[in-house]
C-alpha cells in the first residue's frame, strides 16, 4: 500500500468510515485525516483526538527517521464506530523497540516513541508486510464526551 492507495484489505475495515480521503505523506497530514474522521463520530473525544494523533504523530515520524519513510497509511473506524483504528507502513521489518516510559531515564535523549504509542493506544500489533517492511497497527477506544468536556 502506497500513502497515495488508502484502502486497506482489512475485513474490519469494509463498510467502515474511512479518514483518508487524500494521500498521506507526512505527520501533518495523518493528523489531518484523523480529526476529519473522528470529528465526524458521535463518540469523538478531544481526548481521544489528540492521544491518536500524538502517536501517529510518532509513528510517521518514526518511519521517517529510522525506515526510510511511510510507504501506507490508513485509519478508519470500525464496523460498530467504536474504535478508531490506524495503520502506519513502512520498509523496514524491524521492530521499534523501547522500555516501558516508567523505565526510561528522563534525561536521556529519545527512545520513548515506542513507549509512549503503547501508554496511548488500546492496543499496538506488528506484521510482517508480503513485500518486505511491516504495518503497525494501533487502535483507540471511542466513548460518549461527558458533559464536562462540552
């Protein structure tokens, strides 16, 4: 998948709302594409918004600096618009690697990306891509805003 071809063959995915409307180059861009998506969902959060967008945020930068660049990019929600789910692609089937933030030295420069994608995400999963590299998936749980929050 290119950033440009958005649709993933994910079974989930099919009938969903999808965020890409536009291919995905940069962070900036998959920032965009989620709050374009979430806005859209009843049971969008701000706080949901931006713990999404920080860890793909990440994600792209992550596939920038150490693979060479994103090769695909995908977020829609799923069939029961409950979660929201993202999918980063790059070349390099390394895994990101990274101590839990609780473990890390807080004067130590980098190495929390990783880290800090699993404390957002409801859940993380990695697979090997058919041609070469991997697809890290991320997912986030969507839920009602309380009044407080309006």
């Amino acid at each position: 998948m290119s950033p440009a071809d958005a649709c993933s063959s994910d079974p989930e995915a099919s009938g969903s709302e999808r965020a890409t409307q536009f291919p995905v180059k940069t962070a900036a861009d998959a920032r965009e594409a989620l709050a374009n998506l979430l806005t859209a969902s009843p049971l969008h959060t701000a706080e949901v918004l931006l713990d999404a967008q920080l860890a793909v945020t990440e994600l792209v930068s992550n596939a920038s600096r150490h693979a060479g660049g994103m090769t695909g990019f995908d977020a829609y929600l799923d069939n029961r618009g409950t979660r929201l789910v993202v999918s980063v692609e790059d070349a390099d089937p390394r895994h990101p690697v990274g101590e839990p933030l609780a473990l890390r030295d807080p004067t130590a420069q980098g190495g929390r990306g990783w880290a800090m994608v699993l404390a957002l995400a409801g859940n993380a999963a990695i697979d090997p891509l058919p041609t070469g590299g991997k697809r890290i998936k991320v997912t986030f749980a969507l839920r009602a805003a309380d009044s407080s929050e309006m």
